[in-house]
C-alpha cells in the first residue's frame, strides 16, 4: 500500500501529545504499563521520559519529533504490518518513522516480551 503526499503531510503536522494518550490507553487497556510504553519510546528514539513529557508540553509535530530524535541503530530490524502498511515498504521516512512507533506500541499491546520489542 503506497501512502499520499496529503497522507504523509498528515502524519507529519500529528502533535506526538496527541497520539500520546491513544498510546497509553491501548497498552494499560491490555495490561502493559507506561513505563514500559516509555522504555519501548526511549528505544526507538533515545528519549528519556523527562524529554518525553516535554515534547508532549511543546506539542511538538511528528516532523519536530523525528528531527530531534537519535533512531536507534536496530530500526531497520521492525518489520511488518501496521494500518495496513508493511513498514519496510513505507518510501517517506518521516512516515516511517511514526509507523515504527505505531508498530512498536502495538507489539507492547500485543504482550509480545520487551526483548523481542527492543530487538535484543
């Protein structure tokens, strides 16, 4: 499935702040915690909590987010399918990089072991 530049503009003007609350409530709603949801944040984009909390304050964009992030080296080992794209296959890479989050938050929610999240 190939996104659109309006789709990929879209994702791009996202606030992380409001994606963020969706992120918890899909994992404490299937018994994950938050901590784990930052552990698994902090992976992906060297973040720490204190760091994560203020981007949700400034309302950064998916664009703001990703520019200031340090993606971890093992990204490219995230694979598969999230929202009906395969994320190997995603050809703009700031929509890639929120659908590794996405695909990320959904492994936790899944109750997949953090180990094989953080591809260790």
């Amino acid at each position: 499935m190939k996104t659109t530049p309006k789709h990929n503009e879209r994702m791009a003007q996202m606030t992380f702040a409001s994606v963020y609350p969706h992120y918890v409530n899909k994992v404490e709603k299937k018994g994950r915690t938050i901590a784990e949801l930052h552990q698994v944040i902090e992976w992906l984009t060297g973040f720490n909590e204190k760091k994560q909390h203020q981007l949700i304050e400034e309302k950064v964009t998916f664009e703001e987010f990703f520019q200031k992030a340090n993606l971890n080296p093992n990204v490219k080992l995230i694979t598969g399918v999230i929202c009906g794209y395969r994320v190997e296959e995603i050809e703009n890479p700031l929509t890639q990089k929120v659908r590794y989050l996405d695909k990320l938050v959904d492994e936790l929610a899944k109750g997949k072991k953090m180990e094989k999240i953080l591809r260790e």
